[in-house]
C-alpha cells in the first residue's frame, strides 16, 4: 500500500486480523512502513517493552507511531510470516496529516 502525509503530526498505521481459535497466534502478519525518500523503516509494535524479536509473534494487532513523520510518500507492507489457515484477511487504518488516500500499489 502506499499514502502520502504532509509531514508534522503524529502518524499511525495499524494493522489486525482475526485469529484460528487456539492458544496461541497461529497466523502471523507482519507490519512494515517506510518513508520512500529517506528509506526509514518503522515496523509494527517495535516500541514494545520487554520485546525478544524484531518482529512482534504474540499479538494480532500491530501499530507503527511516528512522531513528527517526515512529508512524502510512504510504503506499508503486511507479510505473512505463518499462516495456518488461508485466506487471511486483515484491516489496515491510517491516521496523521495525510495528503492523499491510502492506495493498493
């Protein structure tokens, strides 16, 4: 996916899905955003305390926060790290100063 943003204003992009009912999470997407002039990298839930990996295994639900987000363009990426059982759909929000609407790329 890709959007714009003006730049200033927090910037948040979130990511769920549902679940196989089980113990643990069985289908595991992972979320990445880049701004695509600087290549900066932000991936979901990394401000997580106490976190063990560079990709967050427990939770389905994933949240990038950007304060002061630099203006241009930006790439988000939801990857299948395990998935279980398919077809795996999942919500994406956008929230901050945005110039534009959030567009499959």
């Amino acid at each position: 996916f890709q959007f714009s943003a003006s730049g200033g204003e927090r910037l948040r992009v979130c990511s769920t899905w549902t679940d196989l009912p089980m113990r643990a999470l069985q289908n595991d997407l992972d979320l990445t955003v880049q701004h695509v002039t600087s290549g900066q990298k932000w991936i979901g839930n990394e401000d997580l305390p106490l976190r063990t990996t560079t990709f967050d295994v427990e939770n389905n639900v994933e949240v990038v926060r950007v304060g002061g987000p630099p203006e241009g363009d930006y790439l988000v990426q939801v990857s299948a790290k395990n998935l279980l059982g398919t077809p795996q759909d999942f919500a994406l929000v956008v929230t901050g100063q945005l110039t534009s609407s959030l567009v499959l790329v």
